[in-house]
C-alpha cells in the first residue's frame, strides 16, 4: 500500500490517489499506462516506492525537499542535461544515503514536480528545507547545488545566480556563499575566458 509517507516525496496528497500521482511524476500517463508495462518493470516500481514508503516521516520530508532544491538549480536554464541527473542521482546516494534505485527514482520525481510546479513552489520548498535542517544541512546543500551545477563543465551565470538566491532563502549569510563558490571557481563562466568555454564558444 502506497500511503501519505510515499506522498510526502512526490507532493502529493493522501486519498487524492498517490499511486496515480507517483506514476505521472515518472512519466506515465495513468495507472492503466503503467499496468499494460512488463511485469518486471511494474514489480520494480512497486518494490521502490514501498522502500521509500518505509522512510520516517521527517526523512522523506527531508529527501524530497533536497532532491526537488537540486532539480531547481539543474533546471536554472529550462533544461536539465544527462550529466547533471547524473550528478543528482549521486548526490542524493551519498547524501540522504538512498541505494541507487531509490535515489534514480526520486531525482526522477523531483525533476518532474520541478517542472509543473517550480515557479510556485521554489521558495516554500526552500524555506521548508531551511527549517528542518541543521546549518551544516545547509552548507551542504550549498555545495552540492555547486556541484550539479558544475556538472557539464561549467557554472552559468544563470546557475550562479540561482545559487545565490538560494542560499539566501535558505537563511545563509553571503559569507557563506562565497566560501563554497570559490571552492568552484575554476568552472564559473564569468571568470572564464572565451577560450576556455568547455561548449566551444572561443575562436
């Protein structure tokens, strides 16, 4: 049973039929989609999101609202590329300490929720992570949008800038932003020089 524990992850809401909400924020149209799927993939999903299911209250709460922050970043420039789901799934593994498939999954659900519902839910998302983490939460969430951010080479100002506002939102001082920038500094593209764009864009 799919219960308001597994809705926290997705946003959604108990009795307003979680499952169906789980399978559209992984890209499957309707229960009925996802019941003409093979068998073994059908049993797969299930098995995860039971798993995550069985996470405290708090937990999921805390997965879920890291996993949607790193998704806004990654989605600072409309697109969200393979490196950086990559560099998501990772963070995630490491950080909320999620096997694999449990980490793939929820990344998948953050970049989904992330687009309906990014421009709305952006800064209550952010201050909801703010007042259930700890200041070390914080700073390393900080370090880790860097590091998504980073993950196709290089920092957009528009990541930058993304970045920053966070890391207001989140009650950080800008002395603190600075110190975990410079830590990337080698790949912000305001302090590149042409020729070292990693897209090609020098001579």
């Amino acid at each position: 049973m799919i219960t308001a524990r597994a809705a926290v992850l997705v946003g959604g809401r108990a009795g307003e039929g979680v499952m169906g909400s789980i399978l559209k924020l992984l890209g499957l149209r309707s229960t009925e989609t996802f019941e003409r799927a093979p068998a073994g993939e059908r049993d797969t999903v299930r098995r995860i999101i039971a798993e995550l299911d069985g996470l405290p209250p708090d937990r999921a709460r805390y997965v879920a609202t890291f996993a949607f922050l790193l998704s806004r970043v990654a989605r600072a420039d409309l697109r969200v590329g393979a490196d950086e789901t990559r560099a998501m799934e990772r963070i995630v593994m490491e950080e909320a300490g999620l096997p694999e498939e449990q980490a793939m999954i929820v990344v998948q659900m953050a970049k989904t929720q992330n687009l309906l519902f990014g421009g709305t839910d952006n800064y209550s998302v952010a201050k909801e992570f703010a007042r259930v983490a700890s200041r070390e939460e914080k700073l390393a969430l900080l370090g880790c949008l860097f590091r998504v951010s980073a993950a196709d080479g290089s920092i957009s100002t528009l990541e930058d800038n993304v970045v920053r506002q966070m890391a207001d939102e989140l009650g950080l001082d800008h002395a603190d932003f600075i110190e975990v920038r410079t830590r990337y500094r080698d790949h912000l593209a305001v302090l590149r020089k042409p020729d070292d764009d990693p897209a090609g864009g020098g001579a």
